[in-house]
C-alpha cells in the first residue's frame, strides 16, 4: 500500500488528511494524482493547480517511480518563516 | 547544529547558550535572528495566526538546510527553531543562529537559512482576520530570494 499524506489547502480541499491507496508496478506520482482526481470532484479541486510533491519526506516530481510502502505527501508551496 | 519545532514559546538566550556550546571551533562572530508574528497583511490588521507542518518532513529539512549552512559557510554551529500551532501578533515564531569565525559567514549563514526556509520547509501560515481564517500565499520575492542561493552554488 502507499500512504498519501496532504496538508494544509490540499488537506482541506480533498476533505481528508490521509488515506491508503493500493500499490501496483510501475506507479509513479503521476498516475497517482490521475487516480486520485478520479475519485472526486473534491480530489481533482485539491491537486489541480501549484501543487508540492514530497515521497518518503523528500521533494520530488511527478515523474517519481513509487515503490510499496512508500509515503507520499501533497502540500500547496510553504509559506513559513 | 540543531533544529526544533514546537508549540512552545522558545528563550533566546538558551538558544544562544546551546549554540555556543555546542560549536566545533572557537567562534569569533554569532548572528541571530528572531522572526516575529506581524500584526498586519496587505488587507489590514490581523488577529494572529496559525501554522500547520509536516511532522517528521519539517525537522528533516530544517536540518538538511542547517548542515548546508554549516558546510557552505564553514560555520562553527547552526540551529533553528520554528514554532507551530496557534500564534498571537508580536509572538516569536522563527529563531536562526550561526557561529563563525568571522562575521561575514555567520551573516550569510543565517541568510540563507532564512531565505531557503521560506521554500523548502513544509510549514504552512493561516492567518485570522475579520473574524475568518485564510491561508497565505506564498511570496514571489521570497521565491526569488530562494533562487539567488541555488545560483550562486553553480
């Protein structure tokens, strides 16, 4: 299974703060977003437009190859300091 | 080098103590900085704010930016500390610290820690205004500040 993870405008937008999504060969950030965006009009609002990909707590784009176990997080660009 | 994020209001002088402490060779120059919640935004007077983060993302990149610092400016120690949760106006919210051996690294140490901070650190502001929360959008300027780093390392 992959862990998704979002946080602040994604998390709000999507109605949910985590979730477990089937692995499956040869899925990427990509295609996870496609499947996500799939599952609702509330997920496709929360990943369309900026938004920051990080697998396993690093930054990555969305041609990053996912491996089982991995976790993955959506979040808007950061606005802290 | 360390790195804390909490809801709890933090000491500067126990940061400094811990920084000095904690250098690896003598220093001759500590920089410090303190970010604090600012009682306004474009649209006028703010009731303060509240950050959301990444719990266990947010203190590793705090602490990849720290050890950066470290190496680039071949710094003593580095630290910083970001508070989460609920904030009020005037509340600290961001501490920065850098030992060099001479001023200039220590300066431009805490420079790009800030700097890199406001684009690779998961942290996210909300602010309270009118009675109503609303998130902030991040600032071209800061990106561009962020971006001039990245550069000078090629």
């Amino acid at each position: 299974m992959i862990t998704v993870k979002t946080f602040a405008q994604v998390r709000e937008l999507s109605g949910c703060g985590q979730l477990q999504v089937p692995f499956e060969a040869g899925l990427d950030v990509a295609s996870l977003i496609l499947r996500l965006q799939q599952q609702s009009p509330a997920w496709h609002d929360a990943l369309e437009g900026t938004v920051l990909c990080a697998v396993n707590q690093t930054l990555c784009d969305s041609s990053a190859l996912l491996n089982e176990n991995d976790e993955v997080a959506f979040f808007p660009p950061v606005t802290g300091g | 080098m360390f790195v804390q994020v909490s809801e709890a209001d933090f000491s500067q002088q126990t940061l400094y103590d811990q920084l000095l402490a904690q250098c690896d060779k003598p220093a001759g120059a500590i920089v410090t900085f303190t970010g604090l919640v600012r009682d306004f935004n474009a649209q006028g007077p703010i009731d303060g704010l509240e950050l959301e983060h990444y719990p266990g993302m947010t203190e590793n990149a705090l602490l990849q930016l720290v050890e950066q610092a470290v190496s680039r400016f071949s710094l003593a120690n580095a630290a910083a500390v970001h508070r989460i949760g609920r904030l009020a106006n005037h509340d600290q919210i961001v501490w920065v610290g850098c030992a060099a051996t001479h001023r200039h690294h220590a300066f431009e140490g805490a420079c790009f820690i800030m700097d890199t901070l406001k684009q690779a650190v998961p942290l996210w502001k909300k602010e309270y205004q009118h009675g109503a929360a609303q998130w902030v959008e991040p600032k071209a300027s800061d990106d561009q500040a962020a971006m001039a780093w990245l550069k000078k390392i090629q």
